[in-house]
C-alpha cells in the first residue's frame, strides 16, 4: 500500500513509520525538511503543508491508499485537507486527541461513545470541531475518514502532568528538586509506549473497515500521578520529592498549566480498548510505564543532546511551590 504521513517525526509519529516500513508499506513523509528524518525506506517529499499551492504541485499524479495528517489541529486545517485529497485518497486519518471526551467525566470508563465535550481548553475544543467537520464530510461525500485519538503516548518525552519539556521532570528528580503533583496524586492515569500506540495503528492504514469510525488507542494500564513520579524516579535510581498543590491553584497562578489539568489530566482517564483490538484482532499493549520509561531515559542518554531543559518551567515551578508553600491554600 502507498501511505502518505504529513509530518511523521514526532514523538509519535516516527513509531508508526518504523513499523509500517517493517510491514512493507510504502511510506512517504511530507515535511518542511527541517527535521532530520533517521527512518530507512521511507520516500521524502518536501513541502510544507500550509503552502497548499506547493503540496499540491509536489504531490501532483499520486494516488494514497491513506493519507495521514499527524499536525492538523484547527478546522482550517481540515478545510484545507478536505479539498487536498477529495478524490485522491481511499482514506483520510486524522489525528485527534483522548482530550476531546467529556470533561468531568461521568462515567469512570471511556469508550468512543463517549461525548465529545471539553469547555475547558482550547486545543480540545478545536479537535472536536475538526472530527465534527470531518464526519460531515463522510456523511456529505463519503470522504473516507479514520478518527483516531491517541491519550498521553510517550517515547522521547518524560510523561510528566505539568513539568513541560522533554527532560525537566527528570533533571528536577535527579537534583532532588520539588516536583508538583497536582491534587493528591491518586486520580488514575493511563500511559501508552509509542510503539505500543503503532502497532494498533498500522493496523488500521488501509483497512476498509475503519472508514466513518473513531478509534482510541491505549495500554490497559491504570498508574495514579504518584506512582508515575515514583517510577520515574526509580528509574533514575532516586526518590522522588512529590509536593501536592490543587490543580485549580496551580491553574489560578498559571492559566496556560491549568487548562492542561482541569481540561484534562485532573480527572481519572480508564480507556475500554474493545472497539481497537475489534478491528485490528492481536492487539495488545506489552510494554508497562516501568518498562517503557527505561527506554525512554536510555534514549536521552544515547544523547547528552537530547536532554532539552527549559530554565523558564524550573522558575515557573520554583514559584508554584513557593506561593502554596507561603499559605496560598
């Protein structure tokens, strides 16, 4: 099959095209040519997908069995898709997001019935429109696309609920620093391994079957955002300096943080995976966090490089505990 990844770099995203050229798909990767791509076998085209004039030229006599667009995020992006690949593709997968369910949850275990509705933070609301303007599409025309909403997938980054970059929550750990939880720490979470996420999701490039339906792709693994600390932690071989601060204080003080919390990673996230491993039968999630995150930190030390720390999240930090700590309760 001939697949075509706009983007295909990220933390995500390079799992699945390592794994869909092992299966023998021909990948192409549609970048600005920024990043350097390390994936064997793929075929590069360059282009930026914002330039739709210039995707089109560079894209010009090719025909996708999927197209998969890893960096839409806002309905013009969907706009602009729609009229790129209406009669180009036999399947259109857009990548949405586990944050678009219904915040606060009222039902402790998710499925894809549940309702899309996040008041919350933006970058959900946005994702409900794209899949609302997609489906219309379906129906409409008969575009042909895949929903697919990953939850908090990990490879190249420490998952962390508030620490920011790549390496910040473990560089606090390893010099005994105070790291935030929010609320007490016991509300469930789920982690999912990048290349956990890509078995799952090859599975559904070029399959008929997926074509009008929407997909989360999880682990079945349930950690509280204490044990995650804590496990991080282990791994670096130290213990962790938890302090609890309420996410509605921490949102009060910092309202870009907040909306990432109360519009998500406050409440507890349990996924039924049911619908997936209908679809894709084999399915399962076999890397554990404990495991998974010892991959990670070995591949941030292949490469002192990798380990990007932002002084500007230590101070934000420093500040949160500062002003809870001085009875900001």
């Amino acid at each position: 099959m001939r697949i075509l990844f706009i983007g295909g770099t990220g933390d995500i995203s390079t799992s699945v095209s390592r794994l869909a050229v092992q299966k023998g798909f021909d990948l192409f990767l549609l970048n600005r040519g920024q990043t350097k791509v390390d994936i064997p076998g793929v075929t590069l085209i360059k282009g930026d997908i914002h330039q739709p004039d210039q995707v089109s030229q560079a894209l010009e006599g090719l025909r996708f069995d999927a197209v998969v667009n890893w960096v839409a995020f806002v309905p013009a992006d969907i706009e602009r898709d729609i009229a790129l690949f209406r009669g180009k593709t036999r399947q259109y997968i857009f990548i949405s997001s586990a944050t678009v369910y219904q915040k606060p949850p009222v039902h402790s275990i998710i499925t894809e019935s549940t309702p899309l509705h996040n008041p919350y933070w933006q970058y959900a609301s946005n994702k409900i429109a794209c899949e609302e303007r997609l489906l219309a599409a379906y129906r409409q025309e008969g575009f042909p696309v895949t929903v697919v909403r990953p939850s908090h997938t990990y490879a190249a980054r420490i998952p962390s609920a508030i620490h920011g970059s790549p390496y910040t929550l473990a560089e606090r750990l390893l010099k005994g620093l105070p790291v935030i939880v929010h609320g007490d720490g016991s509300s469930l979470w789920t982690l999912t391994h990048s290349e956990d996420f890509a078995k799952a999701f090859v599975g559904l490039l070029g399959n008929p079957a997926s074509i009008g339906q929407s997909f989360h792709i999880t682990s079945d693994e349930h950690l509280n955002w204490n044990q995650i600390h804590q496990t991080v932690a282990e791994a670096l071989g130290v213990e962790a300096n938890i302090v609890h601060i309420p996410s509605d204080f921490i949102a009060r003080l910092d309202p870009g943080i907040g909306a990432g919390l109360i519009g998500d990673k406050t409440w507890s996230a349990i996924f039924d995976n049911s619908k997936i491993k209908t679809f894709v039968p084999g399915f399962q999630a076999t890397i554990p966090f404990y495991a998974g995150i010892r991959k990670t930190l070995a591949w941030f030390d292949e490469d002192p490089g990798r380990k990007i720390v932002d002084p500007a999240t230590h101070e934000k930090m420093d500040e949160i505990i500062r002003a809870y700590q001085s009875g900001g309760r």
